[in-house]
C-alpha cells in the first residue's frame, strides 16, 4: 500500500471530486439543515488543501483556513467510504496540523455534526476539545465545535 500526502489548494480535481462525495454523504446526515450547512462550505476560498492517495487514488482530504490571528478553521475533512478505519483521515489532520504550525498558527477549531459519531469520536480521538459554537454555528443544535491547541 502505496499513501501519498500532497498539498494543494482548492482547484485539484481530485479534492473537487473528494467534496462532491462529502456534500452528497452530509445532505444525507443534515437532513433540513443541509442547506444552512452548505452555505458555509465554498471551496475556492480554501487555499491550503491537503489530500491523501493510496495506490494512486485519491481517498481523503481536508483543509484549513484562517479562523483569527491565532487559529486555522479545519474545514472539508472527509474520508470515501471504503477507506475509513486505515489512518487516512489521521494522516490529513497531522498534515494540517503541522501546516497550520508552519504558517504560525497556534490553534485550530473546527465544526461537525453531533449525528456525525465517528467524526466527534475522531477529533476527540486527536485531543481536540469541546467549545462553546462560535460563529454561524452558535445557534445550531446539531453543530459541536471543538479545538486544540499546537
């Protein structure tokens, strides 16, 4: 098993292909509130993209994005469907994290949904902490918000 980590931006095709995936698997998973969520998810904003590739396909990503002064946003991590439980998605977030302390941040935060069990026990899995919901996401029952410091 052949895992490449490439760092890219939101123009990659196979990032592009990797989020129509994601999008089609949380309309699924948020239900009415599907279309608040995505308002919040452009792509082209996002210019520190990371995605991992077993034997030359494409299988999971994320990115970052500025939150503060102090802190990137984790947003658009998702794994495809047969590559979960194989260290993918531990391989993108220790590539953001580490990113994220090359540009100088100190923190991240990120947002997920609370029906969304394997993603809350991951992030907790990766010492990310339970937040008070900040921003758009301060009135939404279904959102957890967590962070951790680098």
């Amino acid at each position: 098993m052949k895992i490449e980590i490439i760092r890219t931006n939101s123009e990659n095709p196979d990032f592009i292909n990797l989020v129509k995936q994601l999008d089609g698997y949380l309309k699924i998973m948020d239900g009415a509130e599907h279309d608040f969520y995505n308002k919040f998810n452009n792509i082209d904003v996002l210019k520190n993209v990371v995605v991992v590739s077993v034997d030359k396909k494409a299988v999971g990503c994320g990115a970052i994005k500025k939150f503060d002064n102090t802190s990137l946003e984790v947003k658009r991590m998702f794994v495809s469907k047969d590559d979960r439980g194989k260290g993918v998605a531990q391989k993108v977030l220790q590539e953001l994290e580490t990113w994220a302390k090359e540009l100088g941040y100190k923190k991240c935060v990120l947002e997920t949904g609370k029906r969304q069990l394997e993603a809350v026990k991951f992030y907790q899995k990766c010492n990310y902490k339970v937040i008070e919901n900040y921003g758009q996401y301060k009135e939404m029952e279904n959102s957890v918000c967590f962070e951790k410091t680098l």
